[in-house]
C-alpha cells in the first residue's frame, strides 16, 4: 500500500511538471500573454513597399512596443499595400493626424517593424483612420543600383 | 524463374499480414482506456515507462541544449547575430530534437524493456493462462502499456525542450556572454505557440504512438524461445528509430514545408 501510494506521487509529480513545463514553455518561451486581450485601437497607412512586414510583426514609437500588425493585403485600389495595426487603446486621441509611418529594420538583419513618429497637428488619429504620411521598407537592392548609378554618372 | 517470384509474393504476403495483425492489434488493445479498476495497472506502467525514463531524457535535454548553445554562439557570433541565440536553439529543440531525440531515447530504455517484458509473458506462457481463466491480456497486460507510453511522451518531450533551453541559457548567457535579455525577447518574437509548440506536441503524441505500439506488438507477435526475445528486442529499437525518423520527416514537410 506504501509503494502505491509512493507510486502515485511520483506519477502526479511527473504529470505536473509536464503541465508546468508546457506553461513555462507557453509564457516565457512563445511569450503569449494569459491575461484578457488588452483593448486596442485600429489604424491602417497605406505603404508603396513593406519589404518582409507580416501580420504579428511590430509597431513601435520611440522604439517602445505600442502594438502589432493585425493585417497586411494589397489595396486593389492604389495597388499598394494597406497595413492594418491595433495599438494601445491608451494611445487613442494622441496621435496627431500628420504623424508618419515608416518601416525599418531592427538591426542589419533583423525583423522589420512599424516605426511611428509624431507629428504636431492638433487633430488626433481616431479608430480606424488612415496615416497619410508613409515611408515604404528601404530595399537593399534598390539602394544598391542607386549607389551604383550615381557612381556611373559622376 | 518460378522460385524467386513466388518467395517475393510470399514476403509481401508475410509483411502484409503483420501490418494487419499489427492494426487489429492496436484497435483491440487502445479500447481498454484506464477504467476505474484498471487504473493501478496503468498507474504502475506510467510509473516504470515515464517516471524512470524521465532522469537520461532530462540529461540528454540538458547536454543536447549546451551543445546547441555552443555550437549555435560560434557560427552567429561570425555574423555578429549572436543575439539571435535563443531563437536558434527553442526553436531547433521545439521543433525538431526534443520530439526526436526523445522518442529514440524513450524506444532505447522504454520499448526494449517492454517487449522483453511481454515477450518472456509470452515464453513462459503467462498470457495463455490469462485467457484460460477469462482474462483478455490485451486489456491487463498490454492497454495499460500503451496508453502510458501515449501520455508520458509528450510530457517527456516538454521536459526535454525545458531543459534543452535552460542549458542553451546556461552556456550561451552565463558562460559565454550573450545577453541576457536578446535571448529572452528574441525567443518570444520568433516562437509561435500554435505553429512551434503545438506542433511540436503533436509530433510527439505521434511518436509515443508509434513507439509503444512497436515495442509492446513486437513483444506480443514474437516467437516465445530465448532467441526470439532478443531479436523481437533489437526489432523493437530498429523499427521504432527508422519509424521515428521517417515520420518526422513526413510531418515536418506537411507542418512546416508548403506543403501544409
């Protein structure tokens, strides 16, 4: 009865430190959050080129995480790219109207990101609204054949 | 001319027949999910396949994890990319070895020991007897086997991927200096849970699967003489690590390829 009872710990403790592995590996290592999804708000910019953004990938003012991109597709209207992101309901109304999006890179071979700068209208981007001023993602290729055929013409 | 022909058809026959013994096997036997009388002989199974299998998979986790620290560090620092050291060994070890290298550990020290196991029942008859007094040792002997093997893989395989990470973190940020936070965040940003955790489990609920079922229908299929336990034993270590093997590259391509 004792070694059953031993036995039986030892099985529930193997299947609880599965269980918290399987937490441990969801939190700190996928970085999924279990709180309620945080309230958020929407904007959307309309980009030329967004290189290697995907939906999930970052936005970020003043380098701090502000929100995510929800969405990317092809706006068979102007044939470019409309970027859909949700930020921090918190940001709503304090994110002037002439604020530029621009797509950078986190590092020479990092992952590209949304890079939200401020502008000083005193009209505020509300939920849903469209940022004019966009900078498409630098191409290293374009850039290239632009250093080369300046060199050329010199 | 007729010869060759006919030991061909007879082979294919033969193979034909095991997998179909192998199949009506697996039904008959995964129907005997642990009931309420039942659940100590489960409970002694998961006892003897998980717990004790759980000290030389850990060790292996960890040792697996180092190396991959230590060899990830030397080929990224060359690229000045050694931050992106964390998301190089969770998601080598989530997607790939954990599953793996487990299951070929758990085939070594668990399925060997199975079969020999069912095997000697079989030799000296222990199962017959069972039938003779109305017992099915399909439910007794082999239902709890396998369901063991089933549940402790994946729990098996998060302890793995647990430890493997942690001794990443140990080598690369403790020893060698990556920092401490890069490795953290660049883990988080790149791992999915769905698409890299998720499917990670998933390989390995397969694994244990096919792992369990070798080792206890090899045991249970052998010709009962001292002979036929131990080539019945090296069958289930050779079987379960090519099935293992090759299946994983079948899920890998239908997971992760574009295939999916």
């Amino acid at each position: 009865m004792k070694r059953s009872k031993m036995m039986e710990f030892g099985v529930g403790l193997f299947v609880l430190a599965g269980i918290l592995g399987m937490v441990f590996l969801g939190l700190r290592v996928s970085g999924i959050s279990l709180g309620v999804p945080q309230d958020t708000f929407t904007l959307q910019a309309n980009f030329a080129n967004i290189g290697g953004l995907k939906s999930g990938s970052r936005v970020a003012m003043a380098g701090v995480t502000i929100g995510r991109v929800s969405d990317v597709a092809l706006d068979t209207e102007w044939l470019d790219a409309r970027v859909t992101m949700e930020l921090d309901e918190d940001l709503e109304g304090k994110i002037s109207r002439d604020s530029t999006a621009s797509i950078l890179t986190s590092g020479l071979l990092g992952e590209q990101y949304v890079g939200l700068s401020v502008g000083g209208d005193p009209e505020m981007l509300e939920e849903g609204d469209t940022i004019r001023d966009t900078q498409q993602a630098l191409v290293l290729e374009q850039l290239i054949q632009q250093f080369v055929s300046n060199m050329t013409s010199d | 001319m007729i010869r060759p022909i006919a030991s061909l058809g007879r082979g294919t026959l033969e193979a034909l027949s095991a997998l179909g013994r192998a199949s009506m096997f697996l039904a008959q036997s995964a129907v005997g999910i642990p009931s309420r009388e039942g659940w100590h002989l489960w409970l002694r199974q998961m006892h003897f396949i998980g717990v004790m299998s759980l000290a030389i998979v850990l060790v292996s986790g960890l040792f697996i994890g180092m190396v991959l620290g230590l060899q990830g560090y030397t080929i990224l620092v060359g690229f000045g990319a050694e931050d992106a050291l964390g998301q190089m060994v969770a998601l080598s070890l989530l997607r790939e070895l954990a599953p793996v290298v487990a299951a070929l550990l758990f085939a070594g020290r668990a399925g060997s020991a199975l079969t020999a196991e069912i095997g000697l029942m079989k030799a000296t008859e222990q199962l017959t007897s069972m039938e003779m007094i109305g017992i099915d040792p399909l439910r007794r002997i082999v239902a709890p086997r396998l369901w063991a093997g089933f549940i402790s893989m994946p729990l098996l395989t998060v302890g793995f991927s647990v430890v493997g990470i942690w001794g990443g973190y140990l080598v690369g940020v403790q020893w060698l200096g990556v920092f401490d936070g890069s490795y953290w965040s660049n883990m988080q940003s790149s791992v999915a849970f769905v698409d890299d955790i998720l499917n990670g489990m998933l390989k390995s609920v397969v694994f244990g699967l096919v792992v369990t079922w070798i080792a206890v229908f090899q045991g249970y299929d052998l010709i009962p003489t001292s002979e036929g336990i131990s080539r019945a034993t090296t069958r289930t270590v050779v079987y379960s690590s090519l099935a293992v093997l090759g299946l994983d590259f079948v899920l890998t391509a239908l997971m992760f390829g574009e295939l999916g």
